[in-house]
C-alpha cells in the first residue's frame, strides 16, 4: 500500500513542518494500518531547523512532486531468466506471470534482453512444422531481442506511457540503478491508474500544494487560512478553522483521540504555535492557542514563553550578516512631496544584540546614502517581541525626529520609536510628509 503524504506548503515555515509531522504521527497512530508519511516541499528555514534539531526530531523527506512514478506502478512479482537458460524456463515464466514477455538476464542479474511470447510462439511452430523437433531446449540467447521500452522507477507514469503506445512489445521493463529488472508495466496497468494520496496541513492553494497536486487524490485538508482554490473530486474532509496556528488544530486532535504526541512532535509544535501568533501576541491569536500553549506547557514541562523567545533569538540571529546587506537587503526607497529622495530599510529582530553594531551600521548606511544619492537613509531595528523600532538614520536626524514629534538623544543618530513595526503604515507616510 502506498503512503498517504502528509504536506505543508511551499517555501516551508515551522507551523507547514510541524503540523505535518504531528498530524502524520497522530493519524498513523489513530490508523496503523495506512502508513502517513510527513514531506517537505522545500529547503527549512533557520527557525525550524533550529526546533527540530532542539527536539531531536528528523527532517522530514524531501518530496520534489505527487505525480504518478513508474515505481510506484510497477509491477514487483517478476520472473528473470538467464540468458543460458533453455528458451522452454522463458515460456514457463510468460504463462506463470501473464506476461507478454520475460526479461532476460546475464550472470550479474543485468537486463540483456527479452522474449516475447510472440517469438516464442512463432519459433515453436515454425521449427516443429519444418523439422518436427522441439526446439524449447536452446538458450534464451538465441530467441532474445531488445526491450523497446525501459524506464527508471523515479520516471512519471504518463511518459512511460507515451513510449508504450508507440512500441510493439506493450510492456516496459523498469530498471534499478544497477540495470537490473525492479518491475514491469503493462499497457493494461495504465488504463486507469491510481494516484498518489495526499494530506494537505496548513495551505489550500494550488500554487503552494506540492507540484502534480492535480493528479494526486487529496485525502482530506486541515488549515487554518482562507479556503483556497484546491480543487478535489471526491468529497473530502476539510477543516478550515481560524485559529492562530495550524499546529493548534493538530494538537485539539490528539487530545480529543485521548493519545499523547511524542516528545519531540510536542516541542515542534509548540513551536509552532509560538511562531505562527509570535509568542501568542499577533492579531490572529485566540484563546484556543492559548489553551494549547498552556497543554504542551504542562506536557513538555517547559517555560513556553522563554523557549519562544529563544526560538525567535536563535532565528533572527544576524551576527553573521555584513552590515552591508543588512543595510540594502530589505530598502525601498520613495520620493517625498517635496521631491526628496530617500530609503528606508528594514531588519527584524529579537532583543537588542543587533544595535550594539549601530555605529557599523551608520557608516554603511552613509556610504548607501551617497552612493545611492539620497536625502536621507533609515533603517528600521524593529523588535518583534517588543513591538517597537528604533530607527538609524544617516542625514537629517532632526527633521527625521519632528517627523515622528520625538527627540533623538543628544548627538544620537538613532530615534526610539514604541510601537512603531509598519514601515508602509507607520514609517513612509510620516517621512513622505515631512522631507
Ligand atoms: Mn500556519
């Protein structure tokens, strides 16, 4: 029986990993007959890689696409004769496996050739008509032509397919990496062919599913978006419940089934809840994350609070980042009323290790500034845990300073701005106006 993967959305975050891990564990240990096996589409960002290796808990597999492969369709229940063997082993192994042909094989196992029952067949008649002897004793050597059609098991179904219409043999020979026979298929296995199953965990759009996700057989959906625009063809069970994390939803699962997750799904998760609401302080957060926050707090026996500022520490982490590309990565720049020309970029961060480097920052934005011939650079510090920004500013601090009515500290290039995070609602327009 083939897995049912269980997938998060492209371009991966902690809540797409880890509802996928502990959705797969719960749903394996609710049915232990159907094995659900978690994927990733994609590279791991730092902050769940950082979790998961905290948890001691492997990274999932990496899944590229859910069409159809030939392994998963082929046929393993296969005879392979040696290229020595009397041609009768050959015509024993077609009328034993239903097949029209048998692979042929040297010593090492390897693929050498073929025999189709049609050449078996006419050689038999032809030799007994001309001579009445019974030709089935010489070896497979002497009967074997090529095989017109062979294929990797990694191979898509409906290529191989598009080779079979075209071929007088009507089966495909799939070989490991060593040449050797792994299975066959036949024209008759692709009438209708099965498709691969999935579980979607945090999304619903196609373009973020898993690339084939319009051949697969969509199990069932749990998210916590807007519903989006899979479509499935079979009625399925789709849960879209906003809540602040989709993690939030697998853990009301398990303890609605009375079973326990693992250890390390339970910190995956966590941390994922954390993630999602940002340490349960976004907008999106409701009581039930809290509730779930509180249940893994009381499992796991940790301080959730602390471990997500952690987790947002360790990921936020831009000591290794030059102050260069902190300075240019995320700028934009506009142009005031007045026909000023500035940018404004922005880093986020946990805590204020990052401002210690202020007067490395400064330089970088001065020399952006001329380079780049602007008015003014700013570069936004934002703390998300904190939710404030302190803003650098390379040129006219003071006319940045009655922008927002503050003050800079005496000799300070730098303005400390409480509960400014929008550079787009909080930041431009303010600027824009008064440059
Ligand atoms: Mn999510």
């Amino acid at each position: 029986m083939q897995p049912v993967y269980v997938s998060g959305h492209r371009n991966p975050d902690l809540d797409s990993i880890a509802s996928a891990v502990g959705y797969a564990e719960l749903k394996s240990r609710l049915e232990p007959d159907t094995q659900y096996l978690p994927v990733r589409l994609g590279e791991l960002n730092p902050q769940t890689r950082w979790v998961l290796e905290r948890a001691g808990a492997q990274e999932p597999q990496y899944l590229p696409h859910i069409r159809l492969r030939a392994c998963d369709l082929m046929r393993t229940q296969l005879t392979c004769v040696g290229e020595g063997d009397a041609v009768r082993h050959a015509g024993i192994a077609i009328d034993s496996d239903d097949y029209d042909l048998v692979p042929i094989v040297n010593g090492e196992d390897v693929l050498v050739g073929v025999v189709t029952a049609r050449a078996l067949a006419r050689r038999y008649v032809r030799e007994r008509h001309d001579t009445g002897v019974d030709t089935l004793a010489v070896p497979c050597s002497e009967l074997m032509e090529d095989a017109e059609v062979l294929a990797s098991p990694d191979d898509l179904v409906s290529d191989v397919g598009e080779q079979l219409k075209h071929s007088h043999q009507g089966t495909a020979i799939v070989l490991d990496e060593e040449g050797r026979p792994a299975g066959l298929l036949t024209r008759s296995d692709l009438v209708s062919p099965m498709r691969r199953r999935v579980l979607l965990v945090d999304h619903a759009e196609q373009a973020q599913a898993v690339p084939g996700i319009e051949q697969a057989e969509i199990v069932e959906i749990l998210d916590h978006h807007h519903i989006g625009s899979i479509e499935t063809r079979a009625p399925v069970k789709a849960v879209f419940d906003p809540v602040g994390s989709t993690a939030t939803l697998v853990i009301e699962r398990f303890r609605r089934n009375g079973v326990e997750p693992s250890r390390e799904s339970a910190l995956l998760l966590l941390g994922a809840v954390l993630s999602d609401t940002v340490i349960l302080k976004s907008p999106t957060t409701t009581d039930r994350d809290a509730a779930v926050v509180d249940y893994l707090e009381r499992a796991l026996e940790i301080d959730a609070r602390d471990f997500g500022r952690q987790m947002f520490e360790a990921s936020s982490n831009v000591a290794d980042i030059s102050a260069e590309e902190i300075v240019r990565r995320d700028a934009k720049g506009y142009k005031s009323a007045s026909g000023t020309p500035f940018l404004v970029a922005q880093i986020e961060v946990v805590g204020r290790g990052l401002l210690a480097r202020q007067d490395e920052l400064l330089d970088a934005m001065r020399r952006e500034r001329s380079s780049q011939g602007v008015a003014l650079y700013a570069l936004m510090v934002t703390d998300i845990l904190d939710n404030g920004t302190e803003l650098l500013v390379a040129g006219d601090v003071g006319a940045a300073a009655r922008a927002f009515g503050v003050e800079p500290a005496n000799g300070s290039s730098s303005l400390t701005l409480p509960g400014v995070m929008s550079r787009k609602k909080q930041v431009a327009p303010k600027l824009l106006a008064a440059l």
